[in-house]
C-alpha cells in the first residue's frame, strides 16, 4: 500500500540520516528517555498527535514501532475520535481491538483508494492518499445494515471523491469499521449464507481476507441512496478483522427530472405496525377468553363443576384465594415465609479501562430458584396451582436485598486480580419471593390428579394467567392494552404511508411549482404584450390626428390661415385662396406662380 511504502521511504531516510550524522548517539537514546511512553505521549500532545510526524517517528527503530503500536496509536485514535473509540473499544481494559490500533489509526486517516473487482469495473486504478478531513457516522453505517442486521454498531465515513474517471460521475472510496466484528449479526448472516473469501481481494489497512457483501447480497438499497450513488453502481467488502472499504459511482445532483426512491426505512414501520396489531389481536382474544371462562365463587364446588364439565370439553376455571402451604419456605435474609423463592446475585467490581482509571462494572450470577407444592385457599376449601412461574402475569415481589462485601482470600489472589485490572467489591443479593397469603387470581384448566384433588394447571392449547389483580380488573386492563396497541399500530402505520407518499408530495409540489410559475411567465408575458399594443394603439392614434392635424393645415388659405381654399383663378387655374382673400388679389400676382390675377370663380367645397 502507498502508506506501507511511504513509511519505508520514511524509514530509510530516517536510519540513513542518523547513521550519516550521529552514528555514535543511537544506542544512548534509551539512556537520555527519549523512549519514555509517557515523554512520547506528552510530545505528541504537545503537537496535537501530528499523523504524519507519528509515521516518522515509528519508522525510525523497531522499538519506537513497538511503542507506537502498543500506546500511540491509541492514544491518537482516541484524542482525535474520542467518542468513536469508546464505542468501538467498549472500555475494555486490555485495550486492545480487533485488527490492532494501527490499522483504525490507518483507516481513520488514510483513503484506500480504488481498483476493479469482479462486480465494479475501473478504467484506471485510483491511489489512495492521506484524508484531509474524515467524518465518521454510526447513523450512517446503519443503512450499511440489512434490517435483519440492524443491531451491529457500524462506523461509515463520507465517501471521499475522486477525479472524474468518465462520464458524468465521479468516483467515491469509502470505509468503515464494525465493533465486535466476530460476535456480529452480520458475520452470523455471512457464515450462514457460506460466503466465500475473495481470493484477489484483502483488507488495505490489516492485510487480512475479506467478504465481498456484493457477492453475498448483503447490500440494502438504502446505502446507494446514502451516498447519493446508483442501485448496482456500489460495492464494498468486510475483512475478518471489521475493517470495511468500498467503491462506488457519486450522481451529481441532478434536476427535478430525477425518480421518486423509497426509503427502507418504511419497511421497519410497517413491520412495527404489524407486530403491534398482531398484538393487538393476541390481547384481545385473551380478554375474550376471559370472558367465556367459568368463575368459581367458592373453592369447595370446584370439584363438583370439574366432573361435570370435564366430560364434555376441557374445564377452564377462573379461581381466587390467598396463597398457602404446608412447607413454605423462609428466606435467609428476610425471613418471610413464602413458595416461591428466587435468589439473584450481582457481582460489583471495578476495571482498569486504557485510560488507567478505575470504572464500575458488574456481572450477572445464575439465579437460584426453589419452589414447593403450594395452593389457594378462600375459607371453604382449596386448590392446587403447578406451573405457576410460566404464567402470564405471575410476578414475584421483592424480599430482602444485602451487600456481601468481597475480601481476598489471600493476598495473592489479590495481587492476581488487582494486575487483571480488577478490584472486586462485593456481591448484593437480592430475594424475590411469592409470600404466604398472597391474594392471586388464576385461570386455567382444572383437572384432578392421581390422589383426587383437584389441580389447576396450563391448558395445551390456551392461556394461563396467574395474576394478583381480580378477573374484572385484570379483563380491563388486558382491554386498555388491546386498544393501545391497535391505536399504536394505527399511527405507526400512517407514519409509513406519510413517508411512502412524502416524495410523492414533493414530486407533485415540485410539479405545480413549475405550472404556476410558467402560468405566472406567461400571464406576464401577455401583460408586457398588451401594454405594448396599447402604446402603438396611442401611438397610432397620435400620428392619424397629426395627420389630420397636417390634412387640415393644407386645406387653409395660404394668405389668411383662417379658412380654407373656396376660390380659383381662371388665368392660372390654382387654387389656395379663400374667396375673401382672392377678390383683394384682382389684378395682383397669384401668391403661387406670380401671375396675374383678372378672373375668379368661387368654387363650393362639400
């Protein structure tokens, strides 16, 4: 890889510059502290964990490389990404992860480029280089996921652009890692489907073997859309290590000509939706179960209505009593008596995480169960109850609860645990129990055993209840249930059909957007063209009375200017005198051609 031969190249210049200049100090650096963990870790911070000097620095001698791996890496990853490394890490102790810091260290601040494959094809193969800037996202590594998939953490970066290789499109390297890849969803679906290992292909930042999730057809539609590429136009491939890298072709963003897509997304709401409305229905069919069941006033008649009932159909009872027996149990640490005891213990503890500091952690213990033959009872007999713990609604109540505080039991085994990372603080225990004349209601069938008592039990094919609310209460609370569930089920669905139809909404506003805008362009266009046509209207109508105007002036005498032309001469024949005007021109000259004027005729104009 070009990181791998830059480190070489750093390397080699390194170890010859020294050997050129100082060859007699190399071996008193360990003696000066230089090699110090804690002088490199202040050095670096001081430079705020400069990647490339980082490089240098760990290419110079096999031990600088082996500080390096072992705290700088981890300490860059950790100060540039805190929260990303807490994820991934999940405060262990060791401080280890899978693939090593030096290859996440690679991987957040390196582009592996791209090169061809079997499902994505390149002209040319694109080199990787250092990140300028890196944005790393567990939401976006979630469309990564298939839905069966969805609970694996996954860390996705932006895709990182290249130039142009043709076309419109551009191409876009991207990467990722998974935390706990080994105990992943994702390894189980690869596992599972008999995913082959590339042969060609391996991981550019820990070298190991990797799965082609193209191949294997784990490649939702939504991580396309998440990078604003293409169905088909991706691919990308997970190593044995959680370390992802992938190529794939970024779309420009185009015009509002460009498909409506579908979110998966949808998909979980609808599921949801669905689940919540077949629960809806499993609660409503126990509230009716309830309600046809036969409700048992006194224990003393319950043997008589199960051997009138049993002969036909199976005897489904709803009885009520105080609970008793006549070997109950006594708790160790409360002393209540009771049937059903449950012990729970939790072992409190504190961890060294890679930070040094001491964090507090617990662990689970198995729980100890002990129950004995127990019934209920309402003053005028009683019944046997079996099974009781499997029923719904049956809860235990809480007892006694003590901390046991741990001491070693030799100072070795002290000593072990504390270079564990461990310091153990003790252990509370906590009684759960089913006490002595505890009120319960209990539905379900009622069948004599080998001695003749009768014993309530769970029927085959229907519900078991065990409950400490009466029959009424507890059909009303079933009920309110039911309808939760359905109205839940109602919304969620409409929340699905609302983002199903929200590009819909889009598409269509972004379509009369546009008619109304080209309706608005075009009433404007006739309003530009109508006040054009009104000035040459006026325009026009400015020249015809000009012309009048002009029409008028030629028809008036040319001496006068007051009225018009009515007179003509004989001897010259024109005409521009008014008859007033012309009888003062007799014997004159015609104010046109100079001649003299003896003769006029008055000529009558319509």
């Amino acid at each position: 890889m070009i990181v791998e031969g830059r480190f070489s190249v750093v390397q080699m210049n390194v170890n010859r510059r020294l050997r050129f200049n100082q060859p007699s100090r190399l071996p008193s650096l360990g003696d000066s502290g230089i090699e110090n963990e804690r002088v490199l870790a202040l050095v670096f911070e001081s430079i705020s964990w400069d990647i490339h000097t980082l490089c240098a620095i760990a290419s110079v001698s096999r031990r600088f490389c082996a500080i390096a791996r072992r705290i700088l890496w981890r300490m860059l990853c950790a100060h540039r990404a805190p929260g990303m490394v807490a994820a991934l890490s999940g405060e262990d102790p060791s401080g280890r992860i899978d693939g090593g810091w030096h290859s996440l260290a690679k991987l957040m601040f390196f582009c592996g480029g791209g090169e061809s494959s079997r499902y994505f094809n390149l002209s040319q193969r694109s080199r990787g280089h250092f990140a300028c800037e890196s944005r790393f996202s567990k939401t976006s590594g979630r469309f990564f996921l298939p839905k069966n998939c969805r609970g694996d953490l996954l860390y996705i970066s932006d895709p990182c652009e290249h130039h142009a290789v043709g076309g419109d499109e551009h191409l876009g390297v991207f990467r990722g890692v998974f935390r706990e890849f080994m105990r992943s969803k994702t390894r189980q679906c690869l596992v599972r489907r008999q995913a082959e290992l590339e042969e060609k292909v391996r991981c550019p930042y820990c070298g190991g073997r990797v799965w082609s999730m193209t191949a294997a057809r784990l490649v939702p539609r939504s991580a396309a859309q998440r990078l604003g590429s293409r169905d088909g136009g991706l691919e990308f491939f997970v190593c044995v290590n959680g370390h992802l890298h992938g190529t794939c072709w970024l779309i420009p963003l185009s015009s509002d000509e460009e498909g409506i897509s579908f979110n998966d997304d949808c998909d979980d709401f609808y599921g949801g939706a669905t689940a919540l409305y077949l629960l809806s229905q499993r609660t409503g069919r126990d509230v009716e179960f309830l309600k046809s069941v036969t409700r048992v006033s006194q224990l003393k008649d319950l043997a008589e209505l199960v051997e009138t009932e049993s002969t036909v159909l199976p005897s489904i009872m709803a009885v009520s009593g105080r609970v008793g027996s006549e070997t109950p149990i006594k708790c160790d640490h409360s002393g209540i008596l009771g049937v059903i005891v449950e012990e729970t213990a939790e072992r409190l503890f504190l961890r060294r995480n890679w930070k040094f500091s001491w964090v507090q952690d617990s662990a689970l213990m198995l729980p100890v169960s002990k129950e004995v033959p127990w019934y209920l009872e309402d003053g005028t007999g009683h019944v046997n109850v079996a099974g009781a713990q499997d029923a719904i609604g049956f809860v235990l109540t809480v007892g006694g609860e003590v901390f046991e505080k741990s001491e070693p039991s030799s100072l070795v085994q002290g000593t072990l645990e504390y270079l564990r990372g461990l310091k153990m603080l003790g252990v509370r225990r906590v009684e759960r129990l089913l006490p002595i004349g505890t009120r319960l209601t209990v539905v379900g069938q009622a069948i004599k055993d080998g001695t003749g008592d009768v014993r309530v039990q769970k029927h085959d094919q229907g519900p078991f209840f065990v409950s400490p609310l009466p029959l009424d209460l507890l059909i009303s609370e079933l009920g309110k249930w039911s309808r939760w569930f359905k109205n839940a089920s109602m919304a969620l669905t409409l929340v699905a059909v609302i983002l199903i139809s929200k590009p819909v909404i889009e598409y269509m506003l972004v379509r009369s957007g546009e008619f109304l805008e080209r309706r608005r362009l075009r009433l404007l266009r006739k309003r530009v063209d109508d006040a054009a046509a009104k000035r040459e209207e006026r325009a026009t109508r400015g020249l015809e009375r000009q012309q009048e105007k002009s029409s008028n002036s030629d028809d008036l005498c040319v001496i006068c200017f007051e009225r018009k032309y009515n007179a003509a001469f004989i001897q010259c024949g024109h005409m521009c005198c008014c008859i007033t005007c012309s009888l003062k021109l007799q014997g004159k000259a015609c104010p046109l051609c100079r001649e003299p004027v003896y003769q006029i005729l008055k000529i009558y104009r319509p």
